[in-house]
C-alpha cells in the first residue's frame, strides 16, 4: 500500500520507530542476567513518575489510564513492576481502602538510566543535522504529538472498518 502522502509516510516511519524503540526491552526471559529490565517495568517507571508529578497519589487506575490498558491488565504490570522492584506500595494518605504507588530507589536509577541512554541515542541519529533542522523537527514533532493526544483514534471506527474487510464487504473504507 503506497500512497504516496505525508499521512502514509509519517504512518511507515512510526511503525518502524515502534519496532526499533521497543526492541531493546521487548519481553525476554527473567532469567537473562544479561537484560534484567522488562520493557512492561519501564513503562510503568514512566507512568508512575510521570503521574507523581501531578497527582497527590499515584493509583494503579492512574497508571491504567497512563498507559491505556484496562485496570486488571495495569495491576499485573504494576504487581511485576514490585516484584522487580522499581515500585513501592504504600499506604494511601487520602483514603485507607487503596494503595498508592511510589517509584522505590531502583525504580528512580532504572528511570534516570533508560532516559539518558535513549537521549545519547537520540542525539547521536541527529549530531549530523545542522541545528535548524534538529529545532524544527523536535518543535514539529512535539506538535504532532500533542495533536495526536488531544485527537485520538477512534478505535470503534478502526473495528467496523476492520471486520467490514474481513466479511469481504465491497470497497476500501478510510476512516475520518
């Protein structure tokens, strides 16, 4: 499927940053003493960090809706994310009934780490770019980012569109 437009090269590039980003972390034995990191443990390193910024408390349906994973899929990766020990659970100061999370002293090196190697990493695709070209695209980038954010997917779309293809039905649908 070549189309030619900026949507579809934009859409290819993506695809094939999703598959190079996660690589480095992607599941592997726990076994490994060579790659000790799950890339599940470090996004929710992220989210948790990213949502103690701004909250009081940091719940597992915070780090759900963070990660956009439903609630019983959060509290598995949360519970690995303990059990390797870059999350702490602690006694909620605001309500008795739950459980707030906190990055434990592993989890903040784990953070600092993974967050400076891809930035040397980013830096290094880029050092030839004259600094105009690295300034637009980190200020294009961030700016499709956001409009990514404000306008998500419409998933139900994407299935109907999706099983009008696998019953066979007619034309090519785009979505809006």
């Amino acid at each position: 499927m070549r189309d030619g437009t900026p949507g579809a090269a934009i859409d290819v590039a993506l695809f094939r940053l999703r598959r190079i980003w996660a690589r480095p972390l992607r599941a592997r034995r726990s076994t490994d003493p060579q790659r000790p990191v799950q890339l599940s443990n470090v996004m929710v390193v992220h989210a948790v960090h990213k949502l103690s910024l701004d909250l009081s408390e940091v719940t597992v349906g915070a780090v759900a809706e963070q990660l956009d994973v439903d609630p019983s899929t959060a509290s598995r990766l949360v519970n690995d994310a303990i059990g390797a020990g870059f999350v702490e659970r602690e006694e909620s100061e605001v309500d008795a009934r739950r459980a707030r999370l906190v990055l434990s002293g592993r989890g903040h090196r784990v953070l600092e780490v993974v967050v400076r190697h891809r930035r040397i990493y980013l830096d290094g695709l880029i050092a030839d770019w004259d600094e105009t070209d690295r300034e637009v695209f980190a200020r294009l980038l961030t700016r499709f980012a956001a409009a990514a954010v404000a306008h998500p997917a419409d998933l139900a779309d994407l299935d109907q569109v999706i099983a009008g293809a696998v019953e066979g039905a007619g034309e090519s649908t785009t979505p809006r």
